[in-house]
C-alpha cells in the first residue's frame, strides 16, 4: 500500500470512562503525528464527537503544547480533551462530519471502548458516503479489558493493578478485624478486572504465595449468580478460616441473565447506550452485605461482622498506573498513526502478545466492524468453578499489573 | 525519676480499626524493648485484650523475630496481631489482669485510638486495685486524628494521603466526564480526613493551585449538616463550572446532633461502644446523589449526572503510606518504651509539632484520663464557613500528607 498522499488536520478525540493512561494514548497520538508530513494541524476534540456537533466545533489546537507540558498530560489520569458517552445519531453524524468538512480534518482518531469503537465506524461510513474523504481509526481504551480481537486493552493494567492493590490490603485488614468483606469490582459484561483480585493472594516481585489470603470468592459476570450458593460459600470459608473477603462484579447476573444489582436497586441510571449505571452507586455491596447479615452464622449463632465496599471511580483514575500499560497506550497511539501514515482508510488497533517470559507484545491492525460494539468476555479457561478462576489467569495478568507490594502477617504465630 | 527496675514481661495489642501505619509502631516498640534490659520476653496479644480473657491468654513471642521479618511486617498495612473493638466490661479486665499476672506481665502497650486508650487506663486501674504492679502505656494510632493533646496522630497522615489522593484524580476524572460526584470520607466525629481533601486543590511538591479543581464543597462533622442548604450549594457550584465535586464526612450531623446517616439509613450495626457502623456501607453518599438528582437542575431543567462513591476501608489500608507518617508512628512506641524505661507507671504519647519549616515534631507524656474516651475536633480557624476549610488546614495537613502526584490538564484551551 503506498503511502499517505491525503493532507489535512488530524483531530483527536477521547471517549467513555477515562483511564489512568487514557491521556498516555492522547500524548501518543500527538508525538506520532507531529512526524506525520501529510497533517498540518492537530486539533483534540472537546468531549469527544460532542464537541464536533456544537457550533463553532469545540476544537482545541494540539500541536504547540511543550514536551514538559505533554509528559505531565501523559501522567495525568482522566480524559484530559473531556469525554462523552453519547451516542450520535443520524442528524448528530451529519453534524460531526459536516464539522470535519469545515475544520478540514482528513484524520480522525478517537480513543474509547466498544461503544467508541462503534461511534469511530459509524462517522467513517457517514464520511463515505456523503462524499468527505477521511480515515479513520480507533485507539483501544477500557479498564473493561473487554476488546474483541485483543489480548488485553490499554486501561486495563493500571485498573487491575489498583483492584489487585486494594485486596491485597484489605485482605490484611480483614484479618486483623475478622469478618466478612465483600469488595464491589467494575466491569459490567465482562469479569476481567474482579478476576484480578486474585493477584492480592501473592505478595511482591516473586509472587509468593500468602497463606489463606484472600479474595476467598470472586463472583464474574460470565458466571450465573444464585444469592443461595453465594450465602453456602460464604458460610463455607468463614466456618474454615473466621472470616470471608469476596470478590463481586458490579455486572453479576442471575441464571435469566439480569443483573443482580437491577433486581435489587431501584430507580437505576441509564446512559445513551442503554446501559445501566452500575459504577457509582453503593447499593449492589450493601444489598450482598444484608444477605449476608440474615443468613450466614458464626458458630454462637450470631451474625457475623460484614461490610461492604464498592471501590468505584478510583479504579479507573487512581494514579499508580501499571509501567507496561502506561507505555502500551502511549505505542498502541503511536501504532495507529502509523496505520493512518502507510495509508489504511480505517482500523483499530489490537494488541497481541507475543511472549510470556520475557513478556512482549506487538500491534496490529483489525477491521473497525471487529470490534465495534462487541464484547470479549473472559474465557473458560480463566474460570474456576463458580466462584474463583484459574492459575493460568494470574499468570496471564501478571505482567499488565506489575509487581505488588512485599508485605509480610506475622503468622504462623509463635508462642 | 529512677529508671525502672521493675523485671519482667512487656506484651504489645493492638486495638480499634487498623492503619496502613499501626505495624510500623508495633515494630518501633519490639525493637525498643529488645534495649530494654528489664523486659525478659516481649509478647504480643493476638486481637488485643480480648486475647488475654481467653484460656490460655492468646500470647505470642515477639522477641525472635528477624530483621528483615520486622521491617516486612513494618511496611504491611493492617493491625498484624489482629485487632479488636471489644470494649472489656469488669469480669473481662479481671480476667486481663489475671492473665498478665500469669504470664508476669509487667509493661503493658496498647496501641490504638480514643476507645483503646480508655481501655488502657481501665485495665491500668484494675491492675493497680487489685495490688498487681504493671506499667500501662497508650502509644496513639488513629486514621480520625482525634486524639486530645496531639498536633496529630499516628495513622492520620496516611490515610489523608489516600483521600487527598483520591479527590486529586477523581477530580480530573469528573472534569472529563461533567457532572456532581460526592466522595464520602471516614471520620465518625471529626472532620480532619474530609478536610485532607482540600489538598487536592494543590498539584505536586510545590502545591501549584490547580483551576477548578475540587472539592468544591466540604461538609464537616463540626459543622450542621442542612439538606436544603447542601442542594442550593451543589446548584450553585453546578451553575458555575458545570460540575461539583463534593466531600463529605460519614458523620455529618444534623442541627439536632443525629447522624445524617442514620436519618437516611435504615438497619445500622452498633459496635461494643455504642457507636454506629458508617463505614463499610454505601447509603450515605447514595442517599445523598439522589437527593440530588431529585433537586438540583441543569440549564435545560433536567437532572445532572449524579454519582457518589464512599471511599471505604481503602482509607486506613492503602499501601502508600505519608514518609512522615511511617517514621513518627515508629517513634511514638519508641517513646512510650521510653517512658517505661524512665520509670513511669502510666502515660499516652502526644505528638507536638515545634517547626513548620522545616516540619518537626517531638514527643511528649500525657496521662491516660486525659486522651482516653475524649475527642478532639477540628479547630474552629481550620473551617471555613459552612462548607470549606481554611488555608491555615492546608498549610497544617502538607507535611503530615507528604508530596502529591504533579498532575496537568489542557486548561486553557487553545484555538
């Protein structure tokens, strides 16, 4: 394929739920393009195509930004152009490419999820065929890890290292107050992120495993959910150990395929795409706890002690990003540019991994249409039973997580 | 006052909720007494005095534990021993005393809060009455910096480095995604963590003030709590920026001194001291967020978006520790060690700050009757109105908290 020839801006643009390392992909993007000849101005877009239905488009100029000032985006989580979770429809897609038209933007990259992945094909078909010239191409971002045709998504890592850090902590703190601990995950199709609590059962560099460390049950979506299991297991590990610590995806489902926090939550949020809000709200953690109240008993009959946390938006902001998923997203950016550069009229860029030991990963290039509104689930071979996953999960995980504290209990107790 | 000359064992508990700091001062205080040539065996009560009505008293030797083992424990959040928030009623301390007796304990340290200071001076007083001579000593630990007579207390610095933290990404999270999040922070009776978010206004070493930043509003234990109030206050920030970041403390009452928790909140746990169990469910912030969605209007009279998480018991674990906080509260059990040494028979520690620049602070005895069962609040010059904090709070809370990640948005933007 040759090269390039179209001139004209590039727009960058910056969708769904932010990430640690969104903002790596951001300033990865614009380094990449400031080699690009064809392009003569880097516009972001504010708030994703939102920005572009407005009058005058909400355009920024990206390209006289200083190194120093790029490094501390990069750093910075969230969304730094502002993000959207709207969904354009037929006239607001008219508007978006109407505004690329005007605002000469013949490259156009949005950075998101499935439903962004989606949003990035739907203005590509809607340029075609109003006669706009423009390529374009979508830059994989989810805390979700739920990209089809990917080993893992940027966003992830760092999202799982905060999930994984957190249990590993309370782990430690429930066993100095012994009790059951219920800790609500993001992640609303897919199990990914819950699933990296299992991490938390392995402390430092090494790995080495902790004695009766917890999570003691990770409950995925990908698995039905039955409130009377749920409470069995519970009674199960606290009758073994004196205390329980679990692992709950906020999009647990029932057998029917509803989900658990929509049959116990009333009055539930539902954004542009038909989703449920599930991050956000407390109630799914407290509702699991109460259960757990009524009807699991320590052995002088009594409730035990419980409590509930939903670890919420701090998942996808908290500042202690993964290294490898901070340089992943800044080069899955760099990959896309380059797919505009050799002269591709489209694609999203998938990350594959190429080794474990040393763990490398490399880039390449997959139809729009691939991964636009799909969801990657997190396969059976990660899935242990009902209630925990696989060896070859925490293997898979390791390397996008980083290493974790060393920390030490002082069991076995010495009298 | 001569040194002691007092022989025999000194046994370390470990009360109330755990930090990511309390370990630090188990260590600081096992490695004092292996100075001490009075003490024989240094044993540690497994979840406090509760450890001490059981039969045999659950006792474990602390004394050969290595170097390296010390410092992996130092560096662990959690309370190591195990913890415990039994407050013991007149039959249990006779029991605690009869165990110290048995086992010749003769220098008794408890760590932990208000609660567990009066439990120290409690079984300090049954020993003293029932003729047994043991030294009794309170080395201070709460993440709820309300003990009397100190500039602060062990614990607190840290778990205000998680909050401030927090609010510091989450803030760059809800400026991408606009909308009015309240982040509810731990704190029964006082306001100082709440307060800690305020740092988060600041960015890196040199608390460069960040535009806009949150949280814009703060809501105080110390200050009544009125809901018609709180939603004119969440309209007008509304208004203004188009998004509010709230922080809220999990014990803000009303005018009547009712917890507004429990007026919203149904089925509350009680522990031993007749406090309300806020921490560990999600109601407040919940209750709250609809209440918002219910009143406050956006310019097309719609309802923002609206979302709350409750910080939980990520606060008193989290790995990342304040520098200054990981040494003092090593100090401080050295100092109470100290104290035994110097022959007292009873004391707390307080932590008195002499310099602001540089930040320093010594250590100082305080009788037990005078922290036990007391709380302290946050001073009148550290609150601002009826829902902010002064810049005298942020220049106290800097040292304690340490440096905070240096982070930038695009703001200004440019065209």
């Amino acid at each position: 394929m040759p090269p390039s020839t179209l001139r004209g801006n590039a727009a960058i643009g910056q969708s769904g739920g932010p990430t640690a390392v969104i903002n790596q992909s951001l300033v990865g993007a614009i380094l990449a393009l400031k080699k690009f000849a064809s392009v003569k101005s880097i516009l972001g877009m504010r708030h994703g195509v939102t920005g572009l239905t407005k009058s005058p488009p909400a355009l920024v100029d990206l390209g006289k930004l200083s190194a120093t000032r790029l490094e501390a985006i990069a750093r910075t989580p969230s969304a730094a152009l502002g993000s959207s979770r709207d969904k354009p429809d037929a006239p607001a897609c008219a508007r978006i490419v109407e505004a690329c038209r005007t605002s000469h933007i013949r490259y156009f990259f949005y950075i998101g999820g499935n439903d962004s992945s989606d949003t990035c094909r739907i203005v590509s078909e809607v340029a075609a065929r109003s006669g706009y010239e423009m390529r374009c191409f979508h830059i994989p971002k989810t805390v979700d890890n739920d990209l089809m045709h990917s080993d893992h998504t940027p966003g992830f890592g760092s999202a799982a290292r905060f999930v994984a850090t957190a249990f590993l902590a309370d782990n430690f703190d429930n066993a100095s107050l012994p009790g059951v601990k219920i800790n609500v995950v993001m992640g609303r199709h897919a199990g990914f992120l819950t699933a990296a609590g299992a991490l938390a059962r392995f402390s430092g560099a090494k790995g080495k495993p902790l004695a009766d460390a917890g999570p003691h049950l990770i409950y995925l979506p990908e698995v039905p959910f039955d409130t009377d299991r749920f409470i069995a297991d519970v009674q199960q590990v606290y009758d073994r150990i004196g205390r329980c610590q679990v692992a709950v995806s906020e999009g647990i489902q029932t057998a029917e395929g509803k989900a658990v926090a929509e049959t116990l939550i009333e009055g539930l949020d539902r954004d542009a795409h038909g989703n449920v809000q599930l991050s956000g709200v407390g109630g799914l953690g407290d509702a699991l706890a109460d259960l757990v109240k009524k009807r699991v008993r320590n052995k002088d009959g009594k409730a035990p002690r419980v409590r509930a946390d939903t670890f919420g938006y701090l998942q996808r902001c908290w500042p202690d990003p993964s290294p490898v998923d901070a340089r992943e997203a800044r080069a899955a950016a760099a990959f896309a540019v380059s797919l505009a550069k050799a002269g591709h009229a489209s694609g999203s860029v998938a990350l594959v991994r190429t080794s474990d030991k040393p763990y490398k990963c490399k880039y390449k290039r997959v139809e729009l249409a691939d991964v636009a509104a799909k969801t990657r689930h997190l396969p059976h071979e990660f899935i242990a039973g009902h209630n925990d996953v696989t060896p070859a999960l925490v293997k898979y995980l390791r390397p996008l997580v980083g290493n974790l504290p060393e920390f030490a209990g002082l069991q076995p107790f010495v009298r």
